[in-house]
C-alpha cells in the first residue's frame, strides 16, 4: 500500500473544489491545497485574519512579512484581492459566506462531529482559533489527516472522545490511504489508495464503513 504524500493529499482535496468556489483553508496541512488550484477556475481563498483573494505560497526568498494567512504563513494575493476588517471576516464566516472550509483534525467521528483544538492531555496547548466559526458557518467542510495517529489509533471514529470544535459538521475527510464520506448514515468509503480494500481500511479503523 502506498499512502499519499501531503503534497498528493492537498492535490486530491483541490480536485473536489468547484470553480467560483469561496474558500477558506485551516491552519497547517489545509494551506498545501492552495498551491494546488488552478487559477482559471477563480476560486477565492479567504484567510480569518482579513484576507481575500490569496493565491499559492510564495516563491522562497519573495516572501512579504507583511502578506500573511492567520497561521503567520506567508502567502501571495492575486489581482483584485482586498484586505479587510477581523470583524468583516468573522461575519463571512459565521454568515454562511463561505462554500468550503478545510480543517485539519485529531478526531472525526463517523456522523461528522469534529475535534480539532484540544486532545485533552495535560500540557497540551489548545488551539481553537475560528475553527468552530468556520465548521458550523461554510457549506461544506472538509478534513484533511492521516488516518492513523503516531501509535497507531484510528482518528476516523465511532464517538469523538477529545474536545468537540462542531457536532455534525463534517461531510468528507480526505487521509493519506482514503477518501471517506461522513455524515447522519454514517462513513461510507468514496475511495482509497492502491493496495487497500474496504475490508483492510475496516481493519485499520476498527469502525463500520459502508462501500
């Protein structure tokens, strides 16, 4: 089995992105996606921190400190890109203005609750930044992980046992062996990497998935 690289994970989640899409890409993994899209399709990325109209990472060493998504990444902004009030983006957010949101994840469970800020173990920083204002205000959103934790858990689960970011927010989780449905019927499979059945990713998971 050959799992896909972060790289090939952020390529996959692109393809799923509709042209004249508005959409707002999480902190960490998620941002691969923007290097991903093709600008004839003219999908707005929005940022938490004030930004619409950003494009893909910038070329190294034409870095703007200035120019920044809400993880302090440097990005790019394409024509017609504008800048805006903390306040304004919020109100995009938690008005429904956004199509697609794409998060990162420690747990999703198999009805789409997401926990996504806090593991609950003593030290562990939380970091809920507008994650809860995004999962409950775009659309549609989206998960990109790994399937499996460093020990070898499943993150796709039955229940989440973390902190919840959102009940029943989460339609489609894209991992490094699968692409997954989620939602009130439950996982259903959409597709998974060569070498991997649905009997081995039931296997992996430990959890009911539906072909």
């Amino acid at each position: 089995m050959k799992r896909r690289t972060r790289d090939e994970l952020a390529a996959r989640v692109a393809r799923d992105i509709p042209a004249g899409a508005y959409v707002n890409l999480g902190i960490g993994l998620p941002t691969r996606v923007a290097n991903f899209l093709s600008v004839d399709r003219e999908i707005q990325l929005q940022s938490e921190n004030g930004l619409l109209g950003m494009g893909p990472a910038p070329a190294a060493g034409d870095e703007d400190p200035e120019l920044i998504n809400a993880g302090k990444q440097p990005v790019t902004l394409l024509a017609g890109g504008a800048f805006f009030h903390h306040a304004d983006s919020f109100a995009m957010m938690r008005g429904g203005h956004i199509d697609i949101c794409v998060l990162g994840a420690f747990q999703v469970s198999v009805h789409g609750d997401l926990a996504n800020w806090h593991t609950g173990e003593a030290g562990a920083i939380p970091a809920v930044g507008g994650a809860m204002d995004l999962a409950i205000g775009a659309k549609r959103t989206f998960v990109m992980m790994d399937l499996l934790t460093r020990d070898g858990q499943s993150k796709l689960v039955t229940a989440c046992t973390y902190p919840l970011t959102g009940l029943a927010c989460v339609s489609r989780v894209y991992t490094d062996v699968a692409v997954i449905d989620v939602g009130p019927a439950g996982a259903r499979l959409v597709e998974a990497v060569d070498g991997l059945d649905l009997e081995g990713l039931r296997a992996m998971t430990q959890i009911p998935i539906d072909a």
